[in-house]
C-alpha cells in the first residue's frame, strides 16, 4: 500500500487561527493545491477544540463540558450539537472550496489514547483508568470516524482520504505520565500490545486508505507506529533526538513517510526554505539513505496545529512549506 502512493510534498496540520471556516477552507485549499485539509478552528469554543470535535464524532457516546474538562455522559447536549454542528460548517466550506477537485485530502481526528487519556468518565477520572472504558471509546471512534470518512466522500466525491490521527498523549499514556484527577499521581503505563493493538484497529477503519499518526510530544513511539502499519508519522522535527534515528530509518526503509514538522507553529522568523529544510538533509546524511529518497519520503508541515499563530503568520508557514518542500525537492544533498 506504502509504496504506491504518492504522498506531496507539503501540507498542514489542523488547526487555524480565527473563527471563519469560509477563510480557513481557503487557507488551506488555496496554500496546498494538492494535499489540502480539512481545518480545526478552536478559537470558536469548547466543541471546536481537538477534544471536543472528535467527542463529537462518537458513537452511542457522549460528552459534555464539566469544569474539569470534557466529561462522558449519557446522552448528546447542548455541547455535543454545537461540535457537531460546527464540524458541518467546516465541511459545507471545504465542500466549497473542492468542487471538481481529485487528489489527496487530509481529515483529523483525535487518536484513541489522547481520547482515553482527556474524556473523563463519572467519576472524574480519565477513561485511561478503565480498561473496559478504553476499549469502548476505541469501537465508538472507529464506528464514528467510518461515518465521518463516508459523509467527506459523499462531499468530496474525487478526494482520496488521508485520514491522520492526532495522538499528542502517546507517549505519556505508553509511560504512565498521564495525571489522575488529584493531579498527585499518574494512571499507570499502559501496555505495548494493547496500545499497538487497539492503534492498529481504528487506522484498519480507513480500509486500506492512507493513515498518519500526528504527535507534537518529544520522543514519538516510531517503531511502535511503523508497526501498526500507518502510512504516514508526523511530528515536531525540532524534538527529535539522536536516539530516534534507528527506528526512524527502519520506519522509512519499511514504506513509512515522514511528515516532518519543519515550520515552527506560532509567530516566530522564518529562515530562507533551504534553512527550514536543513536539519531533514542532515538526518538523511545521518542515516545513510539515499538523498534522491528524501522527496519521496518526506512531507514538509508546521510543527503542529497554528491555532496559537496570528492569521497572517499562519498564511505566511503555510506558504513557507510548500518553498521549503519545493528546495528539498531540488536539492535534497
């Protein structure tokens, strides 16, 4: 599957500042012609922040907003409708703004660990704490995440989907970092095989399409993602370390594509393209791969989602990704 696709050469994230979803449909249709994306706009609210919109998507669940954070509940209110509601408005704009359009096209949802590690069951404690509680978060997104794909086909009807799923909690919920409610101590770590396991169900919901796992944390679980068989891993390049680079090479050596998240994600100077682009050439030197690989491998992105970004400047990264991904193409030694 991993090798007959051809993945371009830059795209976004998720997340856009501002409100308007006529704007960021724009934004992201217009900046990248050939892999746009369906943005997030948290700005608007509990419902539209990456928890409560992929809450939203459930199945025979539901969550509220509870001091605390979002809380699984019995039945959908007044917080599930305005989630569901808002993702509409997003889809009637891309809808918009990719009539006639064939290509690839990039969805996000919330991934079933940082799903269990932010939802909170009754008793105030993370979904995390319960077995049985994660494991039927896991079905309800798969069944959801089936649904949502469907109505963007239905939509989108010459789009390929790329569905990416954003796991920021991965590594936390892998060491048993995750706090409890007291804040006094964490859920323990939970098992290898069974995050690997219950991963490699709900990226199995896309059916044999593309699949990304986005984690903006330090020290991304590569090797345990290249084994769920994901077409894509996307991460912070700014937080890799010299101790990922075996399990990085494995995962490009096994098919696996590299969004490398080279633009910083809120205002900050940006260096000329070449400079972005550097630090990929350099691991590629590193790890002995063939440079002429590098643009079949790599996608260039922001470091994460550019909710915290001015408009302007996140126009400006986005533009800067696609110079970037154009320079390593050029010239990837």
């Amino acid at each position: 599957m991993n090798d007959t696709l051809h993945f371009p050469p830059a795209t976004g994230i998720g997340s856009l500042p501002g409100t308007d979803a006529r704007e960021a449909a724009k934004a992201a249709t217009g900046s990248f012609e050939d892999f746009p994306h369906l943005p997030e706009l948290p700005a608007r609210g509990p419902g539209a922040d990456m928890i409560g919109r992929t809450a939203g998507l459930l199945v025979e669940l539901y969550a509220r907003v509870e001091p605390s954070g979002w809380r699984i509940g019995d039945r959908p209110g007044r917080d599930t409708r305005r989630a569901r509601s808002w993702l509409g408005e997003d889809l009637d704009a891309l809808e918009e703004f990719t009539q006639g359009y064939e290509g690839l096209l990039k969805v996000q949802a919330v991934g079933p660990w940082t799903l269990a590690a932010a939802l909170e069951l009754k008793n105030g404690e993370a979904a995390l704490s319960d077995p049985g509680a994660c494991r039927d978060l896991a079905a309800s997104l798969t069944e959801g995440l089936r649904l949502h794909l469907e109505e963007v086909r239905r939509r989108v009807p010459g789009a390929r989907l790329v569905l990416q799923l954003d796991e920021p909690s991965l590594t936390a919920v892998l060491r048993g970092q995750v706090k409890t409610a007291s804040g006094y101590r964490t859920h323990r770590a939970v098992d290898r095989q069974t995050v690997e396991g219950t991963l490699r169900d709900v990226v199995g919901v896309h059916d044999g399409g593309p699949v990304v796992v986005h984690s903006c944390a330090a020290d991304v679980p590569f090797a345990l993602l290249h084994r769920t068989g994901v077409a894509g891993i996307s991460f912070d390049f700014s937080l890799l370390t010299e101790r990922d680079d075996e399990a990085i090479g494995e995962a490009v050596e096994g098919g696996t594509r590299l969004f490398a998240g080279v633009v910083p994600g809120a205002d900050a100077p940006l260096s000329d393209p070449a400079g972005s682009v550097m630090g990929v050439r350099t691991l590629w030197r590193r790890l002995g791969l063939r440079p002429g690989l590098l643009p079949e491998a790599v996608t260039v992105t922001p470091a994460c989602g550019l909710a915290g970004a001015s408009p302007g400047y996140a126009r400006s990264a986005y533009a800067h990704c696609v110079r970037a991904a154009r320079s390593l193409a050029d010239n990837p030694e």
